[in-house]
C-alpha cells in the first residue's frame, strides 16, 4: 500500500490551477498495474478530495481531514468528531486576542463555516460563506476539523505556539502550511488512521510507503516501512524521511525497483 499526501504532493498547485501531471497519473497506473492500493491523505474535507480524483476518474480510498475521516471501499469507514463546547471555547479565546484571523471549520457532511477577518473567502469563491459564529449557536453541529491562519508568519508561528499551550489537551494541533494549521480529535492524526488502516486490511509495516510535504505529514513516517518527502517540503518533513524526492512519481519508481 502506498499513502499519499494530496496537496503539493500528488496535486501540483501553480498559476491559479491545481492539476495532477501527467507522470504522476502515469505512476499511479503503474502501482495499479503493480497490485499496489494508493490512498489518499489529505488535510482536506473528505468531499473536496473525492471530487479532485472524481476529475481523474480515479477510483482511490481516502483519509480526509488530517485522519479525522476515512473513506475506504466507498464507504465512510470513519468519522471523528470534534466536542462542540471545547471548540466554542476555543473559538471565542481567538478571536478575542487574534482580530485578523481565518478560522473555517469543517463538518462531515461536507460543509464548510467560516470565521474571516482576512478576505479570504472572497479570494476563493468555492469557499463556503456559511458564518461560523452564527453556526456555532447550534449546539447540535457536528465538526471534524478546524482550519486557522493568519497571514504574517511570525504572528501565525506565536499564535499556533499559544493555541497549543491552551488547547493540546483537548485537540490534536498540526500545522499544514507556512500560516495554516489543522485542528481535530486529540489523539487522531494522518498516522493514527494510517495505522487503524494498516491493521483492517491485514498489511504489516514493511508493505507500506508514505509520501508529503507537510508537519502534518509527519506522522504517518512512523507507522510506514519507507517514507519520502518532498524536496519542496517542510525541512522537518524532509529530516523525518527515509528519502527526499523532487515528484510522487519518482517516489513510486524508488518503491517498484525495490520489489
């Protein structure tokens, strides 16, 4: 089995586009061909994934929202839920101390609420424009991941390090991009699903590749017989792997070769 981060790992983000190239597409076949199960696992809402290798016409399991979801064999084989008044919690704390912020959280059924002092939705029009503050009155709403940024690097890197002295123990904290870091069940990550799938599909370690460029990528390193990273990547990610590639398709052809 072979895991694959989505984002600027297998989906190459440039000139306004996200595409998947076309040597990736090739690998992909290749492990196919290979009786090698590909899945995918994004930070992203489980929908939006499925609907980029809907695209592709690719047919491939997926671990959504940092592990907090998981859709194997066309099932929702998981979904972890995030407790409401810890979230509400932790919602007012940073928007108080934090005036420019983008908090957008996630639920299971695919829809999106969102908190945004930045712009950004208007920047990004697939973006739900469904308030969070308002969503959160609902004491009924069902959340899997909490997405929060704040645009200059420096403050982000203070903020996240605040956040994780206040909350670590409530909430599983990891960062996806140089300003962005996701938030889920404590305890659930990419690996921990990564392991759980592991384990119900009968594979050891030894079977099993993973792939990223993000911290939050990190944690699947662990519970895979081979990692790589992309050059790209985080510097962590890159001194966490057993090996650093420049594609997804040339990390396939290193694990072929070793058949």
């Amino acid at each position: 089995m072979f895991v694959s981060d989505l984002d600027s790992t297998l989906l190459t983000h440039g000139n306004g586009n996200s595409f998947i190239k076309e040597d990736d597409l090739e690998a992909i076949r290749k492990l196919h061909q290979n009786n090698i199960k590909l899945v995918v696992a994004s930070g992203r809402m489980l929908g939006y994934t499925l609907r980029v290798l809907n695209e592709y016409k690719l047919d491939l399991d997926v671990i959504g929202t940092n592990g907090a979801t998981a859709y194997i064999d066309k099932q929702l084989l998981l979904s972890h839920l995030l407790d409401n008044k810890t979230v509400k919690k932790a919602f007012a704390y940073l928007v108080k101390e934090y005036p420019e912020i983008f908090i957008k959280v996630s639920s299971p059924d695919n829809i999106e609420y969102s908190y945004d002092t930045l712009k950004r939705i208007r920047k990004n029009k697939t973006d739900s424009l469904i308030s969070l503050e308002e969503a959160l009155n609902n004491d009924s709403l069902e959340m899997n991941k909490i997405v929060i940024s704040i645009d200059d690097e420096k403050k982000f890197y203070a903020m996240m390090e605040d956040f994780r002295n206040r909350f670590s123990d409530y909430f599983e904290i990891n960062q996806s991009t140089k300003t962005h870091m996701d938030v889920t069940v404590k305890g659930i990550d990419k690996g921990t699903t990564v392991k759980e799938l592991i384990k119900s599909l009968g594979y050891v370690k030894e079977e099993v590749a993973s792939i990223g460029d993000s911290p939050n990528d990190i944690s699947m390193f662990k519970y895979t017989g081979i990692s790589f990273a992309m050059a790209n990547g985080h510097q962590d990610v890159k001194d966490n792997a057993d090996h650093i590639v420049d594609s997804f398709a040339q990390a396939v052809q290193i694990v072929l070769i070793s058949l």
